[in-house]
C-alpha cells in the first residue's frame, strides 16, 4: 500500500467561526469603524461551513461538480478541500466580500480524464482575489477574470442511512490509501434495524451493531464467500479487524473514521451524489 501525501489538510481540524457583522449602512449598527470614520466593511461568513462544489465556469465554460469536490475556510488565514479527486490546503485572507488564496499545496493522486478536467478548473479559479457573495446559502466567487465557482453549504452526512465508501486504511498512527484496483469496492450502510451492511472489498456482508452514542459493538459478521486474494484480500482483513467486537466512531460532514480492536480503523466518505 502506498502511504498517503503529506499536506497541511487536516479533516478533524476545529473550524473557527467568522463573526458576522452587521449592516455597515445602518449607523446604529456599525460598530466597528476604519480610521477614516467610515462603518468597517463586516467579513462575509464563509468560516465554519462546508462549501460543496457545485459548478465551475472558467472561460465561459461551465461544469458541475463531479460530486466530490469541497471547500472550507478554516481560519482567515487557511483554506482546505477537495477538487475533486485530490486533496488540498492553501494559504488564505478574508477581508469583508474579498477571498485572497495562495498557490495550493495537493495531492498527487491519478484521476480519471473527466474528473481531471474538472480538477484543473477548479484549481484555475480558485486563486488569487474572489470576491463573494452569499445569497440563501449559496456561495459564489468569482475571480478576477471573471471564473465564477458556485457553492452551496452542506450540513454533516447522517450516520444512519449513508453509505459509506471506505477511502483509506488506519494502524494505529499510520493512514495509508487504499492499494491500487481496490479503490471504492469497499463500503458500508447502517441501518435503522441494528445492522450494517455492505462489502468489504470482496465480499459482501451484513452484521448485526448496537450504536450507543459513539460506540459500535458489531455482532458476528456474515458474508459471501469469494476467494480473495492480492490486493483485495488485504482490504478484506483489515476491514473484518476493524469490524470485530468493539469500535468508536466519528463524523466530519462527509466523512466517517471509525477506529476498531488494537488501533485497526479506516475512513471512509459519503458516497459522491
């Protein structure tokens, strides 16, 4: 397997809210004030919220989001994300509507042509100066060539009821992407019922699993019973590891980590729409 890019996109990292400012054309309301007497232009509330990609237009072309591809403001200082197959983090400045990115330090990872496409768009026009509107939840930025990127907020993925397609493998400290061939076979649903199902990169399986607040206790497993070897047999018996007896489980937005017996966990995202 081959271990993860380091970047500086941390998904647990604690989002710092904007404060929102009032109304600068309302003289009561304008309580910060620049030294030339005039109501301080308040920050458009991007912090604190994640932005899913929904279309790019660069150079009159616009195309929709291949599903994957996310953007959040972590700090007026920081931005990360998603862009649509690899994973980003970039310097960045809020002040009033005006969004100011750095050159973003990504990932490496091959993607197919259309997604590549969409990637390379989305990297054209999401740097240098953007200014932002926010109307009704969606967000636009629109650079200084005119390349528009569209946005809308998502609240986090639900526990119960997503499927949930593994991403990466966990031992301990150590994260490592999943081998080559085997990306997106594995995955699995909770169910209202108390079971879980779905394949393990091989098989399909269903267990039975008591959720109390965020423990896991899984019940026997279940499954087909394909030979499975390379590759997706190492997934296999990982994933059965981490599935076994006791687990904790988390969720960031779209993404759930759920770490098993003796550090043996995995991560893995909603499934793209």
């Amino acid at each position: 397997m081959r271990t993860q890019l380091s970047v500086p996109v941390t998904v647990l990292a604690l989002l710092a809210l904007a404060a929102c400012g009032a109304d600068s054309g309302s003289e009561a309301d304008s309580g910060t004030r620049t030294p030339g007497g005039k109501p301080a232009v308040a920050d458009v509330p991007l912090t604190g919220v994640f932005w899913t990609v929904d279309t790019v237009t660069v150079d009159g072309k616009k195309t929709t989001s291949p599903g994957d591809a996310y953007v959040e403001v972590t700090t007026k200082d920081r931005a990360q994300g998603n862009f649509g197959c690899n994973q980003f983090g970039a310097e960045a400045a809020l002040d009033g509507e005006t969004l100011t990115v750095g050159s973003a330090n990504m990932t490496e990872i091959g993607c197919e042509k259309p997604i590549q496409d969409f990637e390379n768009s989305l990297r054209e026009a999401f740097t240098g100066r953007l200014k932002a509107e926010l109307v009704d939840k969606k967000l636009t930025l629109t650079n200084e060539k005119g390349d528009v990127i569209g946005l809308v907020s998502e609240p986090p993925a639900p526990f119960i009821g997503t499927k949930w397609t593994v991403n990466s493998l966990q031992q301990q400290d150590t994260v490592e992407s999943l081998p080559p061939g085997t990306d997106k076979n594995a995955h699995l649903t909770f169910a209202k019922d108390g079971t879980v199902t779905g394949n393990l990169g091989c098989n399909d399986f269903n267990a039975t699993v008591k959720v109390s607040g965020t423990q896991l206790t899984f019940g026997s497993i279940s499954s087909t019973r394909k030979m499975c070897a390379g590759t997706s047999g190492q997934v296999e018996a990982h994933l059965l590891k981490a599935l076994a007896g006791q687990a904790t489980y988390e969720i960031h937005q779209r993404g759930l980590f759920l770490k098993g017996p003796e550090g043996t966990g995995f991560s893995a995202v909603k499934a793209a729409r």
